[in-house]
C-alpha cells in the first residue's frame, strides 16, 4: 500500500467503531491515535499504511460516504435503510446483530392481521413506510419520536411501535411483544461509488481480508 492517496474511514461513534477496529486489527490495520480516550483530535491518520479515520454519529456516515469525505463507513444496516444514501454496501460484518420489528401489546396483532388503519411510533419512519405501504399494503398513521418508543402503546400515543429489538427484555417489562419481523440487522462496510472505481484494488484486498476473518 504504497500509494500516496489515502483511504478514509467513517466509523459509526460507540460500540460500532470499537468492534471494527478490533476487526481491523485482525487484517494488520491499526490506529493507536483512536484509541486514546484523552484525544480532541477529530482525524487519526496510520501514516504507514495511508489511511485515515474518523468518527461519526450513526446518520451521518452514510453521507459522508456518499458524497466522498469518506471512502468507506461502516454502520448499521438500520442507518443505511433510514437514510436512503447512494453507496455500495460490499459486506456484512457480522457483528451488531438485532432485528427490526413490530412491536405493541398483544391483542394489537388483530390491527395488523386486519390491515386496519393504526398508528405507529418510530424513530424509522421511512422503514416504517416502506414496510407497511410496500410490503403490506396498510395505511397507517407514523409518528416519529426521538427517545423511548416502548412508551407510545403504553401512553395511548400509538397501537404499535417500530424498533430495533435486539434481546427484547425492554419489550418485555413493559408488557410489549414482537408482533411482526421486518429485518435481520447488523453492522455493514459501505464504500463511495467513485472511490470503488479509483482505489479498487486496495479497497477489494481489505474487504477480501476481513471476509476470510469473518467467516
């Protein structure tokens, strides 16, 4: 990786961005700038090997990605299905695994099963569209929230919510259940559609790398 162009990473913030750099370590590629916790720094570069890295909030790296501040991002797949940006999604990568649901109180099952008109808390209202308008041809009223969505069936704010469910013991303390799978999810490499074309080669070897430790 002699090249003199470098490769930009946008990492989702959090347990996204520690596990992918725990994966990257596996295929040799290191940052020990990230990794400090004391850091103001926004940009962390590997001079040896030309890349560079920086975090991002969930939301955000899908743009980044597409317009070409980042070569590649990595995010969950309920980012890049909410946000609807252009790039190529070349890998799954296995960790981060939960669900996409429909959720609510048990005898909200007869709405869905009638296809009656219902309200329904998100903080996905364009998966929430796009599953009950395109998938099961039900019209329904979405609400979008920012925090708790377990509470809209408990506060009278909705029949059902749509929510990432990953050991449903939430759901489950506030007499709530799944009522409908929509999705498997998990973290995803996305990579700018340009940078594909441009950098192909070194891009290509480090998705071929990460799928032999993956898998």
């Amino acid at each position: 990786m002699s090249e003199e162009k470098y490769l930009t990473f946008a990492l989702g913030k959090g347990r996204l961005a520690d596990k992918t750099l725990q994966l990257m370590e596996q295929i040799g590629i290191t940052c020990s700038e990230i990794q400090s916790k004391d850091t103001r720094k926004l940009i962390f570069v590997n001079e040896d090997l030309k890349l560079k890295f920086f975090l991002a909030k969930g939301p955000d790296v899908p743009t980044y990605v597409e317009y070409g501040a980042a070569d590649i991002g990595v995010v969950g797949k309920d980012t890049l299905l909410e946000e609807e940006r252009r790039a190529y999604e070349v890998l799954d990568l296995k960790f981060g695994n939960c669900k996409m649901c429909v959720c609510g109180p048990h005898d909200a099952k007869e709405l869905l099963n009638h296809h009656e008109m219902i309200r329904v808390a998100t903080k996905y209202p364009v998966i929430a569209k796009d599953y009950f308008y395109n998938k099961k041809h039900q019209t329904v009223n979405i609400i979008k929230l920012n925090g708790s969505v377990e509470l809209g069936p408990i506060v009278g704010l909705s029949d059902v919510i749509v929510d990432i469910v990953e050991t449903g013991s939430t759901l489950k303390a506030n007499g709530l259940e799944i009522l409908e799978e929509i999705c498997p999810l998990s973290a995803r490499m996305i990579v700018n559609q340009v940078s594909m074309q441009m950098e192909s080669k070194r891009i290509n070897e480090i998705i071929s790398k990460l799928k032999a430790v993956i898998n």
